[in-house]
C-alpha cells in the first residue's frame, strides 16, 4: 500500500497547536531533543517493524501473516496430514488433507513427572524428575465459510485428521517452539461445540492435541 496524506496523521504540529509548545524526541544519538521548525523528519527515529511486517521465529517460521484486507494475522496454525484413500480404479492412493486456521488462540501446557522422597529427620524432601511430558495444545478458533457458505470442507478435513491413524503435522511460528522438526502431533479431541445467535459460515471449534516426538520404535526382539 503507498503512502498517502489520507492515511498519515501528522502528531508535531497537532501537538504543537494543541498544547502550544513544541514536542520532544530522542534522536539515533540517543539524545532528547526539542522538535523545531527546521528539524527534518529523516532525523526522527522510525519504528523498524511498522505494521505489515512479518515477525520470524529462529526457526524461520513466520508468527504472523496479512490477510486478505491487509490486516495482521497473529498466530496462525495448519494442520496437514498425508492419508491413504481408495481411488477409482481400488487402488490406494496418497490425498493430502490440510486445513489453514487464521481465526485462532492457542494455550500450550508442559507438565513434569515429580517424583518426591520425604528425608528421616530432615526438612524437606528429595526432589527427582522423571521425565517431561509431551507438549499439549489447546486450540480454540473459528471455521470461516468463504463467500458466507458454511465451511464444510476445512469441518470435514477436520473431522479426518481427528479420525486418521497417520502422522498429523501441526505448523505455525508459535507452537513450532514447543515441537521438533518433524512437528508431528496426535488430536485426542476434536469438539464443535453447540452455538447460538453466529451466522451460519462461522463455526466454533476445539482442538487438544499433544506431540508426538518418537519418530522409530524398534522392537527388542529384532536386535541382533
């Protein structure tokens, strides 16, 4: 989008008209400095991520996205799986199933196995970890129909993630901090909850899933 006056708010003199004095601003220097008549606005310091940047993790996934009006998109996620269906000639055939949610929170729990051992005659006790528990993902969000039709595509593709017994993948900048590179997640639920009063192309829904970071097991039996 280019710049235009229709869309800029010029706050010097506005606050010089307001209060009657001119304002203050920190220069590259770090030195405050009275704003004046002659002052040139290159010198004023500039927000180094205005909005519609995109913010990206050390992982070099991004957190964010600009959506169809341009506006940011925070933390979105999609999930996508590879499930093997019946074709028109019987044969199995590889169908790759992905759903994108823009509309959505999601609250991460990490859990510790504590295992504590009270001490004879002594206060306190001797804390020992376990182990740490997979990551768990609570996602809350909204199915948007496009064009105001009710999204049965993305409920559907829901409903075969849930039902699928293949490795899920879960992407995003956000909960990518809590996977390994694989990403590979398991859905323990999958709820649409009932709604009243929401027009029919958005749909609510809630996902629990957890990771799953064992990629190979190898059984005992097999060693040589």
């Amino acid at each position: 989008m280019s710049l235009t006056t229709a869309n800029v708010i010029n706050l010097i003199p506005l606050y010089k008209e307001v209060f009657g004095k001119n304002p203050f601003f920190i220069d590259d220097s770090g030195k405050t400095k009275q704003f004046t008549d002659t002052t040139k606005y290159g010198d004023l310091p500039r927000n180094p991520r205005p909005k519609g940047t995109i913010h990206v993790s050390s992982k070099g996934q991004s957190f964010n996205k600009i959506g169809a009006y341009g506006q940011d998109v925070w933390f979105p996620v999609v999930f996508s799986a590879k499930e093997l269906v019946t074709g028109e000639n019987g044969n199995l055939i590889s169908e790759d199933i992905s759903v994108e949610i823009d509309i959505c929170t999601t609250s991460v729990n990490l859990v510790k196995t504590i295992v504590r051992t009270p001490v004879v005659e002594r206060k306190g006790s001797v804390i020992e970890i376990v182990d740490i528990e997979n990551p768990k993902f609570t996602i809350r969000g909204f199915l948007i129909g496009k064009n105001r039709t009710v999204p049965e595509k993305d409920i559907v593709n829901l409903q075969k993630l849930f039902e699928s017994s293949r490795s899920i993948e879960l992407h995003g900048g956000y909960v990518e901090l809590f996977l390994n590179k694989s990403c590979k997640v398991v859905i323990s639920d999958l709820e649409f909850p009932e709604v009243q009063g929401f027009n029919h192309y958005i749909r609510p829904f809630t996902i629990i899933c957890e990771a799953d970071f064992i990629d190979d097991l190898e059984s005992p039996l097999s060693a040589p």
